[in-house]
C-alpha cells in the first residue's frame, strides 16, 4: 500500500510538472516603419507574435503609478497629475517548434509582415531575478551602451546580478551560427561563476582579474554587407549549468555551433531550470 501510495504520488508531481509547459501558437501582422530593415522588421514581428501568445495563455500583469506634480508659477500653485501604465506577460517561451513562416509584402509603399509561430512556453510564477546586463562600444562605461556598431569597433559587455549564478553569453550571426563568447575559448570547466552585487566587465583584459587575463578574449564588431543584424543571448541561472557542446574554429574566431543545436541545447535547459533566465539583444553592425 505505501509502495502504490509512493508511486501515485510521484505520478501526481510528474504530472504536475508536464502540465507546466503548454505548446502555443500565433499569428502576427507587423506594419513596418521605414526605418528598419527587413530583417528588423521580421524579428519584431516574430518577438510580438510570441508575446500576443504568452498573454492569450497566461494572461498579464498590469501597473499604474500615478504621480502629481505641484510646480509655483508667478505666485500661483499649478498641479499636473498623470499615470504611467505597463504590462507584462506571466509566461515565458521556451522553445520554438519548427520555423516560424512569414509572409513578407508591400501595401502602398509599406512594408507588412505577417508571421505565424508555433513553440512551447510556460507561466512565470514568481518575479524573476533583476539582472542588469549592457553592450558596450568602444569604451567601459555603462553610459556608453549601444546597440549599433560600426565595422572596426570594440564590444564589451557589462553584468551585474543581486544574487551568485552562473553566466553564458553567444552570439547569433546572420550565417545562422552560434559563438560563445563566455566561457571563454581557454576556460576547460564550461562554466562562469558569477558573484552577487559585483559589477563584471567581460572581452577587455585590462579591466578583468589578473588571474584571468591570460583567458580573456577581446572582440572586434565585423561584418561583410552594408548591414548586419546579430543577436546576443545572455543567459543566467542561480543554479549551475553547462555551456552547449561546440567545436573549435579559426584562431580569430569564437567556439560555435549551429543554430539548431543551439537552441535544442537552450530549450533543454530551460525546460529543466524554471530559475534560468534569458535576454537577447540586437546588435546592428554597419560599414563605415
């Protein structure tokens, strides 16, 4: 009776668990400014198509702060009083299903994106941890953040977590392959330790530990066309986790792997780690 009671029970938690993780799909239409480029264009158009997702399953939560302002004029008390609202989605996406199918066209001169996506997500419970994590170029500072890069710039990366964790860091090329850039190229343990409250500034050897400079690998923004869209996942966690398994490549460039593998490896982290966090950044890179 108490082995039938153990096995239902373990059951039941299994159970509860499968249900965390929902596939979902959606469908998007994205009119675009001109402003952007067609791949821009496609990667809002795919990020809003997901988020609509995550809100019709899990619906969001909604802030108002409301201020008031009492300014003196001439003698006179003048009082504005205004709200500022938000919202954000209870849910996270977790992986994406096969390729997301866009229809790209033009209506009067404008560009419209239609995309329809397909993946599994989950609903976030408890507040995530408030990490801060900023792109530089071409200097250490974080009033310096950027998005925009030209070709022959310095990249460095600033990251700050209230709690200790663990840190990866790829870039996503146009070529659809994935480099990591943390750990670094000569860290054998497949892993970076990150201390709580202490500001790290990671690809400038003069501005890392001494014990780890012999490590550190600087990068120069490149590219080959007029314009190039990379994308930078950071993706921590409080609790231990191993980079994606990746192959050497030239001197001059970071370990990598493609695509596919790169996200199957992701999603499976995510799936197992309910703590781990992820944020992507667009980087633009443009010729002088």
């Amino acid at each position: 009776m108490r082995i039938f009671l153990f096995i239902l029970l373990n059951f039941f938690a299994i159970s509860l668990f499968a249900q965390k993780i929902q596939t979902l799909s959606a469908e998007y239409i994205y009119h675009a400014p001109e402003n952007i480029t067609l791949e821009e264009a496609k990667q809002i158009a795919l990020d809003r198509a997901k988020i609509q997702a995550l809100a019709d399953a899990f619906g969001t939560i909604v802030s108002q702060t409301n201020t008031t302002l009492v300014e003196n004029r001439n003698g006179e008390s003048g009082i504005d009083f205004f709200s500022i609202g938000g919202s954000e989605v209870k849910g996270e996406w977790i992986e994406t299903i096969g390729s997301p199918v866009y229809d790209v066209h033009y209506e009067q001169g404008m560009l419209i994106i239609k995309v329809e996506v397909k993946g599994r997500a989950r609903e976030v419970l408890s507040a995530k941890i408030n990490i801060k994590a900023r792109i530089l170029r071409n200097a250490t500072d974080d009033k310096y953040e950027d998005d925009t890069f030209y070709d022959g710039d310095d990249m460095y990366l600033s990251f700050v977590s209230p709690v200790s964790g663990y840190l990866a860091v790829y870039l996503l090329d146009m070529e659809k392959r994935a480099y990591c850039l943390l750990p670094y190229r000569e860290q054998t343990e497949g892993i970076y330790k990150i201390r709580a409250n202490q500001r790290y500034l990671f690809f400038h050897i003069d501005e890392a530990p001494i014990f780890e400079r012999s490590l550190v690998d600087e990068y120069v923004m490149t590219c080959s066309e007029k314009l190039e869209q990379n994308l930078l996942y950071i993706i921590f966690s409080p609790r231990s986790f191993i980079k994606a398994s990746d192959n050497n490549t030239d001197i001059a460039l970071p370990r990598d792997l493609s695509y596919d593998d790169f996200q199957k490896w992701l999603a499976n982290c995510r799936k197992h780690d309910t703590e781990m966090q992820l944020m992507r950044k667009s980087i633009i890179i443009r010729k002088k």
